[in-house]
C-alpha cells in the first residue's frame, strides 16, 4: 500500500511558531491547484502499489474551494489504484469551517478531518497568532460533527508561556469531552528563522520552558490515558480504530508521494522534494518539469530513519528487523548504544523489541540521535 500527501501552501495568517512553507497571499493559488494537478499528471507511474491514504496538508488546505479538492481527488483516482476505503483526510482551520463546506468535502471524499485548534484559550491563541478564537475551535469541531464527521484528530500545543498548567488540564479535558477520537500534542518549539525565534531573540516574547513542557507531556499521557486513548506514537492519541492511517505509514516507511511546492516523496530507496517557491513551482510546470531534487539513501541513512520512526512508535524498534534486514552487527551496535538508557529505565527491552517508557518519550529524539550510526568514510 502507499499514500499520497497534497501540499496546498497558503495560509490565512501566519502563526508566530510555523516554520512550514506557505503564503499568506492567495494571488496564485489557482495556479497553484492547476500546477498541483499537472503534477499528478506527471508522476502517475512513481507508486506502483495501490493507494491506501490520500492526505490533503500545508499551509491550510481548507481555504480551497471545495471544487479544487475535488477536482485534485478525481485526478487522483483517473490515473492511480486508489482502494475503496481509503482513508482521505483534509487539514481544516476552525475559522475556515462551515456546514456547508464540510458537506462539500463529504461529498467530495474527504472522510477525516484535521482541525488545527492549538488551543481553547482565547490569550493562548493570540500568544501563537492564530486566526481563529476560541469560541471558534469549539464550534467548527460540533459543526463538522452535525454534518457527520466522526474520524475527527485536532492538534493541540502545550508549554507556551501563557499556557498554565490548569488551562492545559482544561485544553485536553475540553477535547476528551467533545468525543475527538484522535488527539495529536506537540511541545512548541522554537524553530529557527521564524517570526517567534526573532521574538524571543529580541525579549518581546518569553523563551519556553522545556522543564514545564515535560510536565505538561507527563499529565497528558496520564489524562488521555485515563480516558481510554492509546498513546501509540510520540505526539499522538487514538481511541481504538482511529489511528491516523496516513501517518502510521510514514513511520512504518511505506513509499508515498508527496505533490506540491515542497512536499517530499519517498520510495524506499531514494527520497525527492520539491522546490518550496510557488512561483518556480509554477513555472517548472508550466515548462513540463518536475519540480524536485532527489536524494538516494545510504543503507545507514535507511537504517538511521528506522531508528528514528521506530522508538516513536508504541511497537518500538525490533532488534530482529535490524539484524535481518542492515546486519548482526548493526543489532549488536544498537543495541550496545541503549545500554545506558535501559539502565536510567527511560527504555526496555521486551521480545527482541526496543520500547521507549513514558519517561524516555519526552526524550525521544536525542536517544534516537544517540543511537544513530555515522556514515563511513
């Protein structure tokens, strides 16, 4: 099975924390859907399996009309094998969403929705610039609901300065009460070059607190838990049969294309990306070029992207996929490297598998880092 990821990069505003490609001007979003679609066109023979997830991202994708999904979506399904359960799941902003627009994605495919509420604290929201309110996240999830949505995620932050430890308390408990069946939390992080580093750099905004974070990640794994989610990667939170399809794949590394200014692919064995300017995206199109760079894999890069997928994973990282698949050597190094994490109890070992506990989730990307192999000269 495989997926396709659609990369619609426009916005409405820009939040203060995204490092994502995207445009707050819409002047060539028609030509961007046209370029999208003559993208399709061109790499119809990249996937060769049939397509199990089909996932609408950005940028914001519900400022689209819901004819340009639509036309994206029959594009896809004239020139791919596209199963007849998949799973198609479109981002949505709560400022964006509508009765009738949801209606319009049902009846164009969509069957999940991803609605980036960030948060359901009216000071919290403006802190990250975010364009809806409050009042507005709460309302677009009960209206998407009416209009019979169910395979509902919402993504939440936590460890903003102005987020207190009660408000996030009330942020999780307001989701669990409004029956979203998936939850994704991310720890906000101050990615370089953005209009929140240039802030803090300049002391208008107060630097994060990673101590606060954890405790806030601590609590969270405690409530959801509580509630009945399965806590079945890092940053995500699923009540049984509403994992996300999609990215389940990414982390199991199921080949996919990604289509759109600069959406990645991956086919196993090389990786390829697009040019993250909509206006040469446009116009390598309009000249009948595709648009990407291409990047073939190491067997260590491969090997390194397992590690990395894996420890963020509730099934962990199988020492017998490593052995089989890079090496005995490579087990045996791997497994050398977690000793001292087994010992500080942040990891286990359980059937030849590599479990990360709940303390050593906060850290899992620098154990994973740990772990890595360099490449050999």
């Amino acid at each position: 099975m495989a997926g396709i990821y659609i990369h619609i990069p426009f916005c409405r505003k820009a939040c203060h924390y995204c490092n994502f490609h995207f445009s707050t001007s819409h002047q060539s979003l028609p030509a961007v859907i046209n370029a999208i679609i003559q993208e399709i066109e061109m790499r119809k023979d990249y996937l060769s399996e049939p397509v199990e997830t089909i996932y609408f991202g950005g940028g914001t994708p519900s400022i689209c009309h819901a004819s340009d999904i639509e036309r994206i979506l029959q594009t896809i399904r004239n020139l791919f094998i596209v199963k007849e359960n998949a799973e198609i799941t479109l981002e949505a902003n709560p400022d964006d969403i509508s009765a009738e627009k949801a209606i319009q994605w049902k009846n164009s495919g969509i069957n999940r929705l991803s609605i980036g509420i960030q948060s359901f604290h009216e000071e919290d929201l403006q802190w990250m610039n975010r364009a809806h309110s409050a009042a507005q996240a709460i309302e677009s999830i009960k209206t998407v609901q009416q209009c019979g949505f169910h395979n509902i995620t919402i993504d939440l932050i936590y460890g903003t300065p102005v987020l207190s430890d009660e408000q996030w308390e009330r942020n999780v408990t307001t989701a669990i009460q409004l029956n979203i069946p998936h939850i994704s939390c991310y720890a906000l992080t101050v990615e370089p070059k953005t209009a929140l580093d240039m802030m803090i750099r300049q002391k208008k905004k107060e630097d994060v607190n990673t101590d606060q974070q954890a405790i806030h990640f601590e609590k969270l794994m405690q409530w959801l838990n509580a509630a009945g989610y399965e806590h079945y990667e890092i940053s995500n939170f699923a009540k049984p049969g509403y994992r996300s399809k999609h990215n389940s794949n990414y982390w199991k590394g199921v080949h996919y294309l990604g289509i759109g200014p600069s959406a990645h692919s991956f086919n196993g064995a090389t990786r390829h990306w697009n040019v993250a300017n909509n206006a040469l995206y446009i116009q390598n199109m309009n000249d009948g070029i595709l648009p990407s760079e291409t990047e073939i894999l190491t067997t260590l890069q491969q090997l390194n992207e397992y590690i990395m997928t894996s420890l963020r994973t509730i099934e962990g990282l199988s020492l017998l996929h490593v052995s089989d698949q890079f090496g005995k050597d490579k087990r045996a190094a791997i497994l050398s490297a977690a000793g001292k994490w087994l010992s500080a109890s942040h990891m286990i070992l359980i059937n030849e598998t590599l479990q990360l506990t709940d303390s050593g989730k906060f850290l899992a990307d620098g154990i994973a880092a740990d772990i890595f192999f360099l490449e050999e000269n």
